[in-house]
C-alpha cells in the first residue's frame, strides 16, 4: 500500500520505537485505512540497520495470537522445553512470552496485527509494558477499555490531495491529476480502495482504460470493480485486502458477541449515503415502526443503542457533529466504500423492507423538518440520502416508494426556492421510475411534474411546457381528466405557456381547470380558488379588462374568507391582482395592494424567496410611476440582488430587472451606477436573450 498523508504518525512511532521503551501504542480506525500499512513500515524503518529487533504477531485469532507469542518466546531465549509445555498447558503461555521480552538482550518493536479483539489480549494478558521495547497494535476497536494507559492513534481517510496522489503513484500513466481527485473522490479517499483501483489500472493488460474510465465503471458495481485490484487467494490477510470482505470480519465478530442487529442497521445505513446522518432518524421509536422488526436479524428500536455502539467500537461508523439551520445535530457517518460493500452483499428478499424501512424513516424526518423554527431548508441533508437511495433500489416497489419519496423532497426543495436541487432531485426520481415501473406510471408522472415546475423557475420555458405536456397526457390516460392530479398538470402547464407568449392557451388552461374543480370539489374548494387566482394575473396580461374588473377583487375577497389572509392562495391572489392593477395604470390602487402583497409573501416564504423578489419588483414598478423614485430604486437593487443569489446569475427574470433598473436609473441621472449594471449585463443579455432581443438593445444603448 502506497503510504500518503501519515507523516506526522509515522513520526511519532518510529520515535518510540526507536528511542523509547516501555510504551504501548494502538493504531485504530477503519478497515482499510492503512493500519497494518502503517504499522508495517515503522516496522521496517526501526528494524533497519540492526537498531531494533522486529517481531509480528498475528493477532486476529485467539489461536494465532498465542502461538505467535509462543514463536516471539522462542526467538527471544526460551527453551523448547518451556515453550512445549506453554503449547500443552503446563505453564503460563503470556509470561513465558513476556519473561524473555523482559529479558532480551536487543531492544525490540513487537507488533500485534489486527487485535480485533481485544478482549483475547486482556484476558490472556497478552498485552504489557516492558523496558526492553515498544508494542505496536493495529485494531479496529479503539474504544476497549484494554487499551487503558496506552497512546492511542487515530487513523482515516487521507484528504483528497494525498488520495489522488495515491493513484498517480501507482498508475502514472492512467490520468490527470484532476481525474485522479475524482475517481478518489469516489472512493471517499479510503487507503485500501485507493491502493485496489491504482493497482488495477496499472496491471491491465487486455484493455486500457484511464482513471475517467474507472471512475465511470464504478457505478455499476464498486465493490467487485474494485476487488479486481488485489491479489486473489484465500488467507486471512488477503480477504482484509477485499473491500468485499474485509468489514464481514467485523460484522462476524459482531455477530458472535451477541449484536446480530448491528448486520441490519449498517444495511440500513448502506440503503442511504456516505454523508451525515442525524441519529434522530434511528431513534428507538422510529425504529420500532418499520419494516426492520421482521428482518433477519431483527432490528428492535430497543437494540438499537447496542447496535450503534458495536459499529462505533469497530471502526464501521464514526459520529460527527451537522450545523443544520443553525442547529448543531449529532450525527453518524459511514464510510461510502463500506455503503457499497454492503449494499452489495444484501441477501435479494431483505432489499424492499430495507428501502420500505429507509424511506419511511427519511419521510419521517423530512416531515419534522416541516415544524415552525426548524428552518426553511432543513431538508438539505437528506438530499444525498435520497439519492442514494435512488440508486440502490432493486425492484419496482421500491423503486416506486424511493422516487415518491424524492419527488416529495424535491417539492420541499422547491417551495424553499432552490430550484436547481428540486430540478436535480425530480430528474433523478423520474429516471429511476421509467425505468422500473413505465413512463405512464403515476410516480413518474409526479416526478416530472416537479421536474417541469423546476424548469420555468430556471427560465427553461420550452423544456418545462415539453415535460409538463408529458406529465398532462399520461395523467389523462392513466387517471382520467378529471382526477386531481391531472387538474395538477393542466394548470401548472399555463406557466410556461404564458412565458412562451401563448396567451390564449394559458387562459384556456387555467379557465378549463378552474371549470373542473368547481364541478367536482366545488367553487370554494382551495385548489379551485388557487386555479382562479393565477387566472387574474392573464387577463390583465392579455387586456381583457372587463373580466378582470368583474373577477379580480372578488376572487382576493373569496380566497380571503374562505383560507385566511395569509394562505399562499391568497397572496397568490392579491399579487396578481395588484399586477393587474399595474398594468392598466391605476396607481394608487395598485400601490396599495402591492404593498399587502409584499407582506403576505415575506410572510408566507421569507424576505428572498423568488416569489416575494417578484413581489417586491411590482412594488418598485408603482411606485416608480407615483413618482417615489428612491424607494423603487432601493427595492430594484434589492430584488437585482437577490435574484442574481436565487435565480442565477444568467435567468432571464434578472436580466429583465436589471436592464429595466439600469434604464431608470440613467432616466434619473444616475448614470454612473446604471452603466455599472448595463456593463455587467450586456454578454449576458446576447447569450442567453439574443442581440436583438428589446432587453438586450436597451442594455447595449445605455453603454452607447
């Protein structure tokens, strides 16, 4: 194993073991992090030369724990005699071995390897201090209550620097630096896969593939890719040198202690990521609810403290602290090359009521996140997880339940207004649902409308009409024109429409939709005044001003009377009508309702979510026109920026509201900072509206 990034350890061991005696050392940490590596080249360096005399012990087993003692009493002076009847039972096998340790005439560095039991050297007293050397052990328990007054030495994952530098060292030839970080952060920089992928590339011989390629094949499936790197063959240290097989022997221990549960929770964990998990989705009660109490092994939430505290004791999992919102959570973390490994290895008839058990503990936190206080975007760090998830899932139910759950998480993600994550997480949900249960499939259908609601926000217009006309006619098909979740489709599809200039089919849309609902959930059902309140917004839009006079206030008032005054329909509805009030220049009474609309959007979403910018933009367009120029100014800047952080820096919204501030501006001889805007958008406006778009020519005459 090419040794990176363990200097500072190295250091300090080969200090003691070269200048010190009497010191006991333990080096704990993950299987596969480099140990034994590490352990193995202060062995060499302090042996070299004469200066110390080196000992090894396997000390993985009981039984080639004492015999390896027994071989260390006969190297350092014991008779046959004595060792004969250590073997037969006669004498004290532990203080034969340590008398002559004692003893010896060279000063030593004794390393016991693998002691993954500890409990076999404290109960054989196989583990002491001596004046004549320095104990080196290599463990994947560092909590043992057996390494009391000995130093313990913590090792990791190396960082990604050292990682990548691990397989250009191995495979020079087989990419860049850059491909290297990647491929190494792949393998979330664990030493052993590092040294299994470099060697695998350097010994190719039939095909040559590059790290990029690597990388690529990985997803497939990691662990057998992986393994490929070692040498075969069937002793102990080479099934340590698998990454398929070297966490079995901690499971197994596991397991022959009396914590079988310990195998279903780290299955558990393997169904989500490598990023942090909150311990609160593990909590006894919820644990207690899923699928988990009929696995084999069972997993009861009343097992489940004892089964995290075998993981954390053998290395499998760590416990890290998680800012989310501002609140610090406490965590635990597993390694993605142990996920992959595991994952792998899940018998086929436990894989649904692992996804089943891992998607409703999920939803149970994501529904919590939901609690006042608890932060708009609380959802962030189950992204991952359900990602995750996404890509194990190995049959259609639970490929149906993984993709509802991450459409719902996508929807989460979208209402706190991080469009490029709903649009990233639907995408995927709905990949997986094609694949698995059709493109006709409801879940697919749900996914894709959120992944088409996701795409007007970026300013994606054609791509969200093209999906959610997809979304529209499979809902049709499948659940009939008047089912809820078709409504769904055929109102949200008047967004785009509307962006794409198509007027008339957005109002036929939203008309349509509202027709329906009336008829079946009645005129004041929510969803119906919803329908009815984006509808204000395009008859001012398209000039049909009588209708909106009829409609417009009563549908504010309805909304108002029958949800509250600060439902989202609701300010919904008085947006749009102040929007319409803008537009056919009515401005006192425009300003009025634009005012209470800022608020209810501050109220309903926060001060820089997409819809109260929105807001907050009309707001600053009246008033413009009252002649408050200041304050429009102060509210243009404001939303410019908030866009800019929200939308993109490349939205059509804000490079709108830019130019139109930068003209304002200038209009009010402002010039300096209006030609500041002008140049910042102009590249911008050609690329992504046109050069002869009027927003782009309004910006380019400013500039002269």
């Amino acid at each position: 194993m090419v040794l990176r990034d363990r200097r500072e350890v190295m250091s300090e061991l080969l200090h003691a073991a070269v200048n010190e005696t009497g010191g006991v050392h333990v080096l704990h940490g993950l299987g596969g992090c480099g140990k034994t590596a590490v352990a193995q080249a202060v062995f060499m360096e302090a042996t070299r030369e004469d200066r110390r005399i080196g000992l090894w012990v396997n000390a993985s087993e009981r039984s080639t724990l004492r015999s390896g003692m027994l071989a260390v009493a006969a190297d350092r002076g014991a008779e046959a005699g004595e060792v004969a009847a250590a073997h037969d039972g006669q004498r004290a096998a532990a203080d034969l071995a340590w008398h002559h340790l004692h003893t010896s005439a060279e000063p030593w560095v004794l390393v016991l390897d693998n002691a993954d039991d500890p409990a076999a050297l404290g109960e054989g007293g196989w583990l002491r201090p001596s004046p004549r050397g320095t104990v080196i052990v290599t463990t994947r328990q560092g909590g043992s209550e057996v390494w009391r007054g000995a130093r313990l030495h913590s090792l990791s994952v190396l960082p990604v620097e050292d990682a990548a530098l691990v397989l250009r060292d191995l495979a020079p030839e087989a990419g860049s630096a850059e491909e290297a970080e990647r491929v190494a952060r792949r393998l979330d920089c664990l030493p052993l896969a590092l040294t299994l992928a470099g060697s695998f590339l350097s010994r190719q011989l039939l095909e040559s593939w590059s790290m990029s390629d690597y990388r690529r094949h990985l997803d497939a499936n990691p662990t057998e890719l992986i393994d490929q790197g070692a040498d075969q063959g069937g002793s102990e240290r080479n099934a340590r040198q698998l990454v398929g097989k070297t966490w079995d022997i901690s499971l197994t221990a596991l397991v022959e202690a009396g914590l079988p549960e310990c195998v279903s929770l780290l299955r558990l964990f393997s169904c989500w990521g490598s990023d942090p998990v909150p311990l609160s989705l593990i909590r006894p009660d919820a644990i207690g609810v899923t699928p988990l109490v009929s696995l084999d092994p069972a997993l009861q939430g009343s097992r489940v403290e004892s089964a995290l505290r075998g993981l954390l004791d053998h290395s499998l999992v760590s416990l890290v602290e998680l800012d989310l919102a501002g609140r610090v959570v406490r965590c635990v973390k597993t390694h993605g090359v142990v996920l992959d490994s595991v994952a792998a290895a899940v018998p086929a008839e436990q894989r649904a009521p692992l996804m089943k058990a891992a998607v409703q503990l999920l939803r149970a936190d994501a529904d919590q996140s939901g609690e006042p206080g608890r932060g708009p975007r609380s959802v962030d760090h189950l992204v991952p997880h359900a990602t995750s998830l996404l890509g194990r899932v190995a049959d259609e139910e639970s490929a149906r339940i993984g993709s509802e759950f991450a459409t719902l998480l996508a929807a989460r993600l979208f209402d706190s207004g991080d469009y490029p994550a709903a649009l990233a997480l639907a995408q995927t949900a709905e990949k997986v649902a094609v694949t698995w249960v059709g493109s006709d499939h409801p879940a697919t259908s749900r996914a894709r409308h959120r992944a088409a609601l996701a795409l007007f926000r970026l300013g994606r217009y054609e791509e969200s009409e093209a999906l959610h006309r997809q979304a529209l006619d499979a809902r049709s098909r499948v659940l009939g024109p008047e089912h809820r979740e078709t409504l769904e489709s055929r109102q949200d599809i008047h967004e785009p429409l509307a962006e794409l200039q198509r007027i008339e089919e957005c109002l036929e849309a939203l008309r349509d939709t509202a027709a329906i609902r009336t008829r079946v959930l009645g005129e004041f059902h929510q969803e119906t005044l919803h329908a009815r309140a984006l509808l204000i917004e395009y008859l001012a839009t398209a000039g049909v001003v009588d209708e909106f006079d009829r409609v417009g206030a009563e549908i504010v008032t309805a909304c108002e009377a029958y949800l509250g005054s600060d439902a989202f329909s609701t300010v919904t509805a008085r947006h749009n009508y102040a929007y319409g009030l803008h537009l056919f220049g009515r401005w006192d009474q425009a300003e009025a309702e634009a005012r209470r609309a800022l608020e209810g959007r501050e109220s309903v979403h926060g001060t820089n979510h997409a819809l109260t910018l929105s807001a907050a933009v009309l707001l600053s367009w009246i008033l413009r026109k009252l002649g408050q120029a200041e304050e429009s100014f102060s509210l243009g800047r404001r939303v410019v920026q908030g866009q800019e952080k929200v939308l993109g820096p490349e939205h059509p919204y804000l490079l709108k509201n830019r130019a139109d501030l930068a003209v304002a501006l200038a209009a009010a001889g402002q010039v300096t900072e209006a030609q500041a805007l002008a140049h910042q958008n102009l590249s911008l406006c050609e690329r992504v509206l046109g050069p002869d778009d009027p927003v782009t020519v309004a910006t380019r005459s400013l500039l002269g």
